[in-house]
C-alpha cells in the first residue's frame, strides 16, 4: 500500500484497530513522517521507498529475493496491463531516452517482483493511496484483480484533510 500523508497513516491506523488489520508492506518516503510512524506501529512492515518502487529497485530486506517466472500463458493474460503500462511509462520519459526494451524490462520487473511480493505476504486487502497511477501500483492493483484480492483506495474530498477509504 502507498501512504502518501499522515492522515492516510491515521486511517490506516484505526482501520488496523476497527478490523484487526495488520500492515504488512508500505510504499511512501522511507526518510519522511509516515515511515517513522509506520516502524513504531508495525515494526515488522516492509517500508519501500517510494521513489525507488518507481524504479525498479526493491526496499533492501529483499534485494536478493528469487522472483517468480513468468511463463507466456500469463505474459497473454496480462497483455492489458502491459500496454497501459507501456503508455504510462511515456510520464517518466520525457527526453524519449528510455526504449521499448528497457520499458519492457521494468515492466516483467514489476510482474515478477510483485506478484513475489504477493505470494510471500498473501494479503487479503491492498490499499492505495489513490487511483493507482504510479506504473509499479497499477501493476500490482492489476495483479490484485486477478488474484481477487480486494483492493481499497482513498477518495478524497474537499477537505484538506478529510479521505474517505473506496472499493
């Protein structure tokens, strides 16, 4: 899940309370806020860098994972991912310096390192902190669908402060 601010944190926090919930992996800014909050109530969560889930670069508790395989019956499945995904990643080129191969690459990175990442933790709920558009989310929201994961994200409204947790 992306935490994005303090107040998601607060949400995640009573929803961990209210259902029994714990937080297993996070995605948010490893040095902000969030993450302190997030080692003190969940010492046992994996925190990935935001930043770094962009890029392929996994937090380092599992730098040396084995990742799944991925075989072509399930690279035909995933065609729709893959040609959003190939598109979204236009947001993160903007001097067209990043080929098709390389696009490709990330984006089997992203299939293999998550769905590793969901065999491990086996979640029942991934939450997003919006409508998953970071490329890596989208990956791993697709793979939710799936695998019939449930999935929440926050709806915001126009209150600074105020989300409102959304199937």
């Amino acid at each position: 899940m992306e935490l994005g601010g303090e107040y998601r944190f607060e949400a995640i926090l009573r929803m961990s309370s209210e259902y029994n919930w714990s937080l297993k992996y996070c995605t948010c800014r490893y040095d902000g806020e969030v993450a302190r909050g997030v080692k003190e109530k969940f010492p046992d969560a994996i925190i990935h860098d935001s930043y770094d889930a962009v890029l392929g670069i996994p937090p380092i508790k599992y730098r040396d994972l084995d990742l799944v395989s991925l075989d072509q019956p399930f690279l035909q499945e995933m065609l729709f991912c893959e040609s959003i995904v190939l598109r979204m990643m236009d947001r993160i080129d903007p001097k067209s310096t990043f080929n098709f191969n390389k696009r490709i690459r990330l984006y089997y990175y992203y299939l293999k390192y998550w769905l590793t990442i969901l065999n491990i933790h086996n979640p029942e709920v991934v939450i997003f902190n919006s409508m998953p558009h970071l490329i890596y989310d989208y990956v791993l929201y697709a793979l939710c669908q799936k695998r019939g994961i449930e999935t929440m994200a926050y709806g915001f409204t126009s209150f600074s402060h105020l989300c409102v947790p959304m199937q």
